[in-house]
C-alpha cells in the first residue's frame, strides 16, 4: 500500500488532488493537510509515509522552509512539489531545498500522475518542455505579454490567488517594501490601477493559479 501526504492549505484544491491521486494504484491511502505543522505532526507519529506532496504557500511555514525540515528530518520520505509557482527559480530552490519533484498546477491530472511514479521509483520530476524547448509555465503568456520579470510574475501569481501584501511578503521572503514596488510595477505594466482589475487582466490572459 502507497502512503502519501498532501499538504495543501486550499480545501478543494487538497481534495482534487487527493482524488487524483487514488487514481495512482489500488489501494493508495492519502491524507490531506491545510499546514505544515499537522504534517510534520503526523510524520513525527508515523513516519511510515512513502511521499509528501507539498505546496509551497503555506499558512504557517514557507514551503521552502517545510521541505528543508523534511530532508532533515525525514530522510526517508521524498518530496514533490505541486505550486503555482512555477518559474525556474522557484524549481530551483524547491530542488535545492530537497524536493524531489516539481509539477505546476496548470499541469494535467495525468502528468501529476506520471510524476509520482517517477518519484516514487526514486527518480526526480520536473516540468517538460514543449517542441521549442521552453517550458510550459501557466504564468509566461501574462509575463512574455507585459514584459514582467521573474520576481514581478512570482508576486503576480501570489496576488492572483487574492493574497495580501504581507503574506506575499513572508511567502517570497521580501519586504512589504519591495512587494509593494513590484506591485506599482505590475499595475503599470497591465495598465491597471487596481488589485481587482489586475487579477482581471490575469485571467483574461490565461493565467491559472
């Protein structure tokens, strides 16, 4: 029997997930959890888990931070990431950090899937490529559109999923400072004014967050 967490603080999001997920092999158990410190939690009292399956904005722990204390701690149990951040520097880092995996969530149920297994067999995922050799990223039509840079497009996908300043801040590690200054710079590059207006332009370009 395959044992994965799910950490993953938006309900339906975790429970779609999840749902996919059964779809791996017969009699897959998946347990779902909305912050770091429950995982951790259950790690600490069954440590028996053969994958965590992890976000990076969390509530109560940047997931960065998390998968660090997962390698740490938790050798044993190899980490995906599952994140709408999704530009290379994020990959990097997760990569970096100890993940063995990175899936973007604009990615198919079935590329998730595939991912799972490579990492399950202990290889390590990362996003394809297309014909071209870039790779699919749902933010890049907004960003290669508006001529966003990487850290602008990382705020922009935060502020897509309604986020405020200061969890954007605490989630990328900035200052409200310079969020606020990639937020002015976002504004003046959609040609906006607003928050709400700015999220409009998002969708309407087909970013999915």
């Amino acid at each position: 029997m395959t044992k994965i967490l799910v950490v993953e603080d938006h309900v339906l999001v975790r429970e779609a997930m999840s749902q996919t997920l059964m779809r791996l092999e017969e009699g897959v158990q998946c347990s779902g959890f909305k912050a770091a410190d429950e995982a951790l939690a259950e790690l600490e009292r069954d440590p028996e888990w053969d994958l965590a399956v992890i976000d990076l904005m969390l509530p109560d722990m940047n997931g960065f931070s998390l998968l660090a204390i997962l390698a740490k701690r938790f050798p044993d149990v190899p980490a995906i990431v599952v994140s709408a951040l999704d530009d290379s520097a994020s990959i990097q880092r997760a990569l970096k950090a100890g993940a063995s995996g990175f899936v973007p969530k604009s990615c198919s149920s079935e590329e998730l899937l595939e991912a799972i297994r490579i990492v399950l067999n202990g290889g390590v995922y990362t996003p394809k490529e297309d014909a071209t050799g870039a790779r699919r990223r749902s933010g890049a039509p907004v960003q290669d559109r508006f001529g966003l840079t990487t850290a602008q497009t990382r705020v922009m996908e935060l502020l897509a999923q309604g986020r405020t300043n200061r969890e954007i801040a605490e989630l990328l590690g900035l200052s409200e400072g310079t969020v606020k200054v990639h937020m002015s710079a976002i504004f003046r590059a959609l040609n906006v004014t607003n928050r709400a207006q700015a999220v409009l332009v998002i969708t309407r370009h087909g970013s999915r967050v």
